[in-house]
C-alpha cells in the first residue's frame, strides 16, 4: 500500500531537516553491505555450531554443552536477523527503496484481484 501525498510530504520533510541539521550522518551508510553479508555468515556459523554443541550436549548429558549450544544458537539467530534488518536508510536511498515497494505491493494486490475474480 503506497503512502498518502500527506505521509510522503511529512516523510519528505523529516528528510529534509536532518539533511540540514546533520548532511554527513544522513548521507552515510550506517552498515555497508559487506559488514552485513559478513554479520550473516557470522550468525549461520553460529547458529550451526550452536545445533553441533546440542547434539554433542544429548550425547554427554554435559549440562555446560546445552547452555553453551543454546546460547550460540540464540547470538546466530540474532546476528542473522540484524544483518537482515539493518539494512542503510539514509534520505537518498529512501525514495527508490520506497517507488519499489510501492510498486510491488500494487502489483501483488492487482494478482490477488485477478485470482479472486477467477474463483
């Protein structure tokens, strides 16, 4: 669902005024893409040695290697979903990432009219 003309020049002029009060901090990418791919990578390795450490945990019965399997299986998770979830905001790439969705969600919601009008 696209934003209504009221939403996008309130969000444009948010843009603007930390444009103005900050133009570095709006311009820079908060974590660029190699640190996210890297935090990724991280977190599967994690969340991989995290199931090992629990297997070897129901092999043991060692209570400290089904703490320790849990406790890196919970930091891949997070790791994982903050590589995913961090993803650069800054007031320039908003508008393309914003034309984007707009468009796919209209495009899906026109699919889901016509598969409704077929049933």
């Amino acid at each position: 669902m696209p934003l209504s003309d009221h939403e996008q020049r309130i969000l444009d002029e948010i843009e603007k005024s930390l444009l103005q009060e900050d133009p570095g901090f709006a311009r820079r990418d908060p974590v660029s893409a190699a640190d996210r791919r890297k935090r990724a990578r991280l977190g599967v390795f994690s969340f991989v040695a995290g199931v090992a450490g629990l297997l070897l945990f129901f092999s043991t019965s060692l209570v400290i290697f089904g703490v320790l399997a849990f406790a890196a299986m919970v930091l891949g998770i997070v790791l994982l979903a903050r590589s995913v979830t961090s993803a650069p905001s800054p007031a320039g790439l908003l508008q393309g990432s914003r034309e984007r969705a707009g468009r796919f969600f209209t495009e899906w919601e026109d699919k889901v009219k016509e598969r409704r009008k077929k049933d």
